[in-house]
C-alpha cells in the first residue's frame, strides 16, 4: 500500500477532481447523492482507490462516470491514474506501524560453566555464596542490591554468573541480563552517538530486564554522562523490585570518583566482600578442577596439591594458571600420569620466576603497593582523573621511583602514563615539601617505604 503525498494534500487533489467533476456533470442531485462524500483512501502504483458510500454508488460511478473522473484526475494532478470505486467495507486497513526498537547488548552471554555447583566455598567466600545463593532462589525479595567486592581472580564472577544461570533455569519466565561495565560504558556511547535508533536505552531497560548482573562496576568511575544513565536505571529498576547485583574490586565507599548518589544506592542492599582464599579452601579449589577436567586426583601426590596451593593462593586465578601449566608440561612436554613434587616444581618453575620478578622492587611494584595502600587501583593512579587522594597518591608513587629507585623524572612520568618532566617534578616536590611539616604524609611515606623494602 503506498501513499502519494500527505493526507491533506491527498484530500485537496480530490476535492479540485470533484469541482472539476461537478462542473462536468451539470447534475446538483448525481453529484450529491454518489460523488460528494467520495474520498481517495489509498494508491497502489498507478491506481488510487476511491471510497465511495454505497455499492450501487460504485457501480454507477465505474460504469458510467469514470472516464469523467479519470479525466480530471488528470487534470488536477498532471498524472494519468486509473480509478478504482470501492466501499468502506472493502478498505484495505494499513497495518500500524512497529515500533521499531534498538538491539541493546545483543552479545551478551552468560557461561554455563560458572554456576552453584563448581563453586567451592570457603571462609573467604562463604558470606557471598550464600547471599548468591538466596538471590537465585528469591529474586527482588531479599537482598536487593547485592554487592559482592574484592580483588581480582577471587571467584566474584563466577557467583555473578552463577545467579544468572540458576535464575534462568528456574524461572525460565524471568529476562537476565549479565554484562560487564565495560559493556554498559560501550552500549552507552553507541547510544548518544545516534548509532542506536528507536527505544531508549533507559527504556529497554524498564521494559525488557527482570534481573540485572553487573561486573566491575569500578569501570563507571569518572565517566560522568555514563554514570548519570546508570543512575536512571538503577533507580527505575529498583522501584520496579527488580533484582539487582553488582560486583566491584573495592567497596563503593572506596571508588573515588564515582557518583555520590550511586554509592549510597549500592550501599543500600547487601555488600559483601571476598578475600583469597585460604590453604584448605585452595587444595579443595584445585582438586575440584582436577576432576573437572576428567583427571583422576590420586594421580598427583598430597605434596602437590599443597605446594600449589601455598604458592599460588593469592587469587583463584593464579591457581588455575599454575594447575593449567603443570597439566600442560605433564602432557606435552614430560608426559607422565603420576605427579610427584619434582615434576611439579619443574613445570611451573617459569610461574615461580614471575613471581620472584615481581617481588623485586620496581615500578609497578611501588604503583601496586601505593594504590592497595590508599585502596586505589593501578590505573587510576597511571590514569588522568585528578581528585585530591588520587592525586596525593600519584605524587607519593612519583616520590617513592624517586627516592628508592632513582628513577629519572621522564622515565617516571612514562610509568605513571605520560605523564610529563614537569608534572613529576612537581609532584616529587609537594611530597619532600609535604614531609616537613605533615606528621601523616610523614606515616605514609614510612609505612610504605616498609613495605616496599620486605
């Protein structure tokens, strides 16, 4: 069905046919009773299709008056169109327009393999899985939001996932959205950029999403417009009792830069942290992947299990890696099925390396114990964000490359990402200035300075 012009300028073409038509016709009593309340409904390539108020009227107007019409239809239009004469029972009703509606995180997935099951709980993670737990059996009524926090490779996607998949295989019904706020941040620019056309993205929200999983909320900080539109929808979701859990490497409080307004709605559910886990908690951790890759455990001695496990239990993720060398030298490299200590330590001698490299002092060393130390993150002390405790933070690393290491002004600057000779001056200088007089600046500088030197 196609529309030639708008409907005003569609009803002024025919009423100009109908004068021409009166005109031509002569007859005040034809024209009343069969053309005056005519009207075009429609065309369809050369054809215009003409309401007319009785079946005997279209008869009559196609048998003996539509040379007539068609002649000043062409005179009032300049084009030669046919004339078709149908009632208002036989229009052909134009179906409403769809509304069209923006794809909004279409690459969004949850991985079955992170679910309840193969979780292995411990007193470093125990309070988070059994909040987990209770979300994915209760969504919306008990914990809401749920915030889980910690360092990185501790297990708080695997529980964030874990929600999700519980969720959707128990209340099918229920629409779970998991992404990370990276992909918030993405989606979001795609966004204003005009990319997206149709619903809003505040709107696919209130529309589309029952429960809503967000990892590392930390990626928010300092992207004002960004966080203004998580706003929005936290809020909306929230006052719908929609179920919300984020993650976070640091409790919220800690997340210098991130909207005010955000923190107290993060704080205002249930936050709970994850730690490393501990010596038992990390045999059992890898024992459980063991099996799940269809290995038998008895084919690795105890010494094994335990040597793994002190030396690389500082994250759940440094246990994979080593596990995951240690199969990979076994198989490929000096294939043996029983696993004794010396092999062991001779698969992962180069994971031992690395760590023994990183102990040394260095740059990023003193970047990584500067920002646990003030509860930052690496980057955003070798970011660009220029809030005071970020900033006080960056001078103190600037000061320590300076003092410990010697490092050169352009080599620290380089670093701590670009930054400039003179900013690094500067900022080795508000330190040695600071140092005279302020008794914490004082602390600070010897409390790390210990650190550093273990």
């Amino acid at each position: 069905m196609e529309r030639v012009g708008t409907v005003s300028e569609i009803a002024s073409l025919w009423a100009r046919v109908l004068e021409k038509a009166k005109l031509m016709l002569n007859d005040q009593n034809v024209y009343e009773a069969f053309f005056a309340s005519s009207y075009i409904d429609h065309f369809e390539g050369g054809t215009a299709f003409v309401v007319v108020n009785s079946g005997l009227a279209a008869n009559l107007l196609d048998a003996k008056y539509k040379n007539l019409l068609e002649q000043a239809m062409l005179e009032a239009s300049g084009t030669n169109f046919e004339l078709r004469f149908i009632t208002e029972d036989e229009v052909k009703e134009e179906p409403a327009p769809q509304e069209k509606k923006a794809v909004f995180f279409k690459d969004a997935v949850l991985n079955p393999n992170f679910n309840f099951q193969n979780f292995v709980v411990g007193p470093s993670n125990r309070e988070a899985y059994q909040a987990s737990l209770m979300v994915a059996r209760s969504p919306g009524k008990l914990y809401n939001p749920l915030l889980i926090y910690g360092g990185s490779g501790l297990g708080k996607t695997h529980l964030l996932q874990a929600i999700g998949n519980s969720l959707r295989g128990s209340f099918s019904n229920l629409r779970v959205l998991y992404i990370t706020a990276a992909d918030f941040v993405d989606e979001y620019v795609n966004y204003v950029r005009g990319q997206k056309d149709g619903e809003s993205l505040s709107s696919f929200f209130k529309n589309s999403i029952d429960v809503f999983l967000v990892d590392d909320i930390q990626f928010l900080v300092g992207k004002s417009g960004t966080m203004e539109m998580f706003f929005v929808i936290f809020s909306a979701l929230y006052a719908q009792g929609k179920q919300i859990v984020i993650t976070s490497d640091q409790h919220p409080n800690q997340l210098d830069g991130l909207d005010e307004r955000l923190k107290t709605r993060f704080i205002a559910g249930l936050t709970l942290d994850v730690k490393a886990p501990d010596l038992l908690t990390s045999e059992e951790i890898l024992r459980s992947r063991i099996a799940a890759d269809g290995l038998d455990v008895n084919d690795f001695e105890p010494e094994v299990i335990t040597f793994l496990a002190k030396r690389f239990s500082s994250s759940i993720r440094e246990l994979e890696e080593a596990l995951n060398r240690l199969l990979f030298y076994t198989i490929n490299i000096k294939p043996s099925k029983h696993i004794d200590l010396a092999l062991a330590s001779e698969a992962i001698q180069g994971l031992i390396q690395v760590q023994e490299d990183e102990s040394k002092l260095s740059d990023s060393k003193i970047i990584s114990t500067v920002a646990d130390y003030y509860s930052l993150t690496p980057s955003q002390i070798t970011g660009k964000i220029r809030t005071s405790q970020i900033a006080m933070a960056r001078h103190i690393a600037m000061y320590l490359m300076r003092s410990l290491l010697d490092d050169p002004f352009q080599k620290i600057g380089k670093a701590l990402g670009g930054k400039d000779h003179a900013t690094v001056m500067n900022g080795v200088q508000k330190v040695e200035k600071a140092l005279k007089s302020d008794p914490e600046m004082q602390a600070a500088i010897r409390e790390l300075t210990a650190k550093l030197k273990k």
